[in-house]
C-alpha cells in the first residue's frame, strides 16, 4: 500500500472547519484513500473513503485532487469530541490479504473551546 | 446493532504466562483482523481471516503469538511463554466479506474497544 504523509499535529477552534491533509503521492490507480479517527483509549472508527470523485456523508467531507496525490478531511463543525488521532490510509486489495488497514502516525487533532 | 466486541477488557499476567485474547465480531461480518498498538508506536496489523482460514498472518511477530477463528465467528489470539515487550493494547476489527462478486471490493472495519495487556 502507498505510503501518506500527515502533520503530526493541529489545532482547531470549535465551531470552525478542520481541514486536516494528507499526501499520498505514490498511490496507484486502484487505491482507494480511507480516513479512520481514533479517540483516545477507544478503538480506531471509520470515516469516510472515496477514490478519485469528492465524497460526502454525515460526518466528514473528502477532497482529493484531480492527480489524486493528496486529499483533504474536512470536518466542517468541529467540536471537543472531535479530538482524536486522525489517519489518512491508502488502501489497495491484493488477493488473500483482504485489504488490511496499514497505520502511519496520523495527525493528532486538538479542538479548543 | 451490537458492535465489535473483546475481552478481556484487561488483562495483566506475568512473564512467561500463556494468554488468550478473544474477539466477537459483528454478526454476517466473515472478514476478521487483528492489530495491535503499542505505547509509542502505530497500529500494527497481526494477521487477517476470512471465514475461518488466514491468509494473511505476516504481522505475527513470533511463533509465540497464534491465532483461530471458529465457526465463522468468535476468534481468539493466543500469546505464548508472554515477553515484555508484548504489552500493548490487540485491538479486533470485522468486515463485510473482503471479496465482493463480480469484483473485488473493499469493506470498511469496525474495530472494537481492544483489550489492554500488561505483561509484569
């Protein structure tokens, strides 16, 4: 899978939109771009994923570019309960590995009051 | 409906101890992972099954870890002779079937709370 490239970390002042970016520049033509956040002591949570077309649904939105090299996570209102670590994942489907999720760092989020 | 679930939710053991960790995924989902997150370091995938075989265990990192599936369903990882280096939080994920006819589509994981092991 394509490697990604996220800052480490970002802040963000509630109510504001989180625009939170991530480059892939290796990623091929039938890798998709998932995003998962993590809260801290939870489980990682989906979402959203889109592959070449910008994607919406009722958390975030997905830009990525016409070259597909990078995208954009937006959270349009963010709030508190936004802070979370958020990954930015290129995923491919290779026979018998059934798409496996593979994690950098990601970018920690922090919403202010 | 019911989500991912693990447990123990933790578990503290000695070195050298056996532990099993066990997995419940969401019900219809046959695609299961686990991963693991250790302090200071990413998440890490362990090993993927699909139905009740595993194609994919390259992110075992020893001999002492294993892991199996019954039924479709429950799934358990076994750590074997435990080091201190294996405490970390092994966290289960489950999917819709990963192979999707006629093509191959991917699914997203829902993971579950995780079970935080602390080997003494």
């Amino acid at each position: 899978d394509a490697k990604t490239t996220q800052p480490t970390s970002m802040d963000c002042a509630e109510g504001r939109a989180a625009n939170l970016p991530c480059n892939h520049s290796t990623i091929s033509g039938n890798e998709y771009v998932y995003w998962y956040r993590q809260i801290h002591s939870q489980g990682p949570q989906y979402i959203i994923h889109g592959l070449k077309n910008n994607e919406t649904n009722e958390m975030a939105s997905l830009i990525i570019t016409e070259d597909r090299k990078s995208s954009t996570l937006i959270l349009p209102h963010a709030t508190l309960r936004d802070t979370a670590v958020y990954y930015c994942i290129v995923r491919g489907y290779a026979y018998n590995q059934g798409g496996k999720l593979i994690f950098g760092q990601g970018t920690e989020l922090s919403v202010k009051p | 409906g019911a989500g991912v679930s693990q447990s123990p939710s933790n578990k503290v053991t000695e070195k050298g101890k056996d532990v099993e960790l066990r997995c419940d995924p969401i019900s219809g989902h046959t695609a299961l992972y686990w991963y693991r997150q250790s302090l200071g370091q990413g998440l890490e995938f362990l090993i993927y099954f699909q139905g009740n075989s595993a194609p994919d265990k390259s992110g075992l990192p020893s001999d002492r870890f294993s892991a199996e599936r019954t039924g479709g369903s429950v799934s358990t990882l076994t750590i074997q002779r435990t080091q201190q280096e294996d405490s970390a939080v092994y966290l289960c994920a489950s999917s819709l079937n990963s192979i999707s006819p006629p093509g191959r589509k991917l699914y997203e994981q829902y993971f579950g709370p995780g079970t935080r092991l602390t080997v003494t």
